[in-house]
C-alpha cells in the first residue's frame, strides 16, 4: 500500500476515478435509448453510448490514471497500439450493451454481459501498458493480474444488474459501482506490474519514434472528456425537448 502512494498522485488518482464515472453516467444515460418499447434495437444509440463508456469511462481513465503515476524515467506510446486499446473496450462495451438490452430479463445475458464489460475494462489496462515504451522491462504479477481482471468482471455485473433492472434514484449507483470496476481493475493493475531497467543497448532505443507522449495522452484524455461532457449536455436537452412535445402539441 505504503508503495502504492509513494508512485501516485493521489488527487489525480481521484481525478480518474471522477472520468470513469462521468463516463460511466453519460453512457448509461445513453443507454436508455438502445431497446424500443418492443425490445428492438436502436443501432445508433448503442453505438453512442459503447463509444462514450468505452473511450471516456474506460479509456480516457486509464491515461488519467497514467498521470498519477510518477515514473522515474521517460515513457511514450504506440500510436498503434494505443488505438487499438481505444477501439477494443468500445467493441466489447457494445457487445455487453447489446447483450444486456436485447435480452433484459436473461439472467444468463446479465452475467455474460457484465463478463464481457469486465473483460473489455481489462483488455483495454493491458493492451495500453503494451503500448508503454520505457527504457524498463514490464514484468507483472500473476495473482494479482487474475484479481485485477475479476474485479472488472463482478463490478461490472453488478453495475449492469442495477441499472437494466433497478428503477428510479436508486439507479444512479451504477455509475459509481461501473467507476469501481475500471478504477478498481486499473489500480491493482498498476500494483501487479514492476519495472526492471533494461540493458544499457536497449536505452539507446529512440523510444519517441512513431510514439505519442504521455502529455498528448494526457491531451487526448481530457478530450475525451470534454466530448463525453458534450454528450451529456446535448443529451439532456433532448430528453427536456421531448418531455416537452406532449405540450407543445396541446397548444
């Protein structure tokens, strides 16, 4: 623990679980609109809300929470590997909102749903820190890798429980539950890696070659975020402007 704090910024650490609900919310909020009164799906809205769950509560987290990590040497990141760290959770999130829509009153659905959300949240740690580029070798923890990994996964569920089946304000602990999961799952994340320094041969290696660094990330997160705001706002007009028509078409 004492290791844990001493390599984090605590008020970033913060910070990203705040991003991870945000997201969470807004593309919860989203959600709504995936399944007609006939249980049909709207493709467009699942689209929406698996972009802004996958690219602000999942991945726009995870570079936040790289912030808060103080590295003692320079670091950058795959351009192509951070992009497909971006476009895996957003393909699983749908898959986990199609799921859990499509079939709403399976409870085999939930639990497969609430796995493949998990999964997506673990996928997109792992495929991130892939695209690390340091001048130290990742080494990680085993156990605690399956921890992480389960901790995405039965948050998740239970996030996903409550908002498809739960009604009313008690509905809005599923985005603090779903920011549990991806905060919960990168953290011990962070706890299982450990950096070994490399050789003296591989330091020699441009490591900003081809690579975004980790103040674009930064950059990119907080993007994410402010677009994520965007939603929410455009979102919530809608819904006043449709909680309006009734009226509208009395006068």
């Amino acid at each position: 623990m004492q290791q844990f704090i001493d390599s984090h910024d605590l008020s970033v650490v913060a910070l990203s679980y705040l991003v991870s609900v945000l997201g969470a919310f807004v593309a919860l909020y989203v959600a709504d609109y995936i399944a007609d009164e006939k249980g049909n799906i709207r493709f467009g809205w699942l689209t929406l809300a698996s972009v802004v769950f996958g690219g602000c509560a999942i991945w726009a987290m995870h570079f936040t929470g790289m912030l808060a990590f103080e590295m003692e040497f320079a670091a950058s990141y795959d351009v192509s590997m951070t992009l497909l760290s971006l476009a895996l959770p957003i393909v699983l999130a749908g898959a986990g909102f199609l799921v859990a829509y499509k079939w709403q009153d399976s409870t085999v659905a939930w639990l497969s749903a609430g796995t493949v959300f998990g999964l997506g949240v673990a996928a997109m740690h792992y495929l991130g820190m892939q695209a690390l580029r340091t001048e130290a070798m990742m080494h990680h923890d085993t156990m605690l890798v399956a921890i992480s990994v389960g901790i995405a996964v039965v948050a998740a569920t239970a996030a996903l429980r409550i908002v498809v089946h739960w009604r009313g304000m008690l509905r809005l602990v599923s985005p603090f539950v779903m920011g549990l999961a991806v905060c919960g799952m990168h953290y011990t994340g962070m706890a299982a890696m450990e950096f070994m320094p490399m050789s003296d041969g591989g330091a020699r290696v441009d490591y900003f070659d081809g690579a975004w660094s980790a103040s674009f990330m930064g950059f990119a997160a907080g993007l994410a975020v402010f677009l994520t705001l965007l939603v929410g706002s455009a979102l919530v007009m809608f819904r006043k402007a449709l909680d309006l028509e009734p009226e509208f078409a009395t006068n």
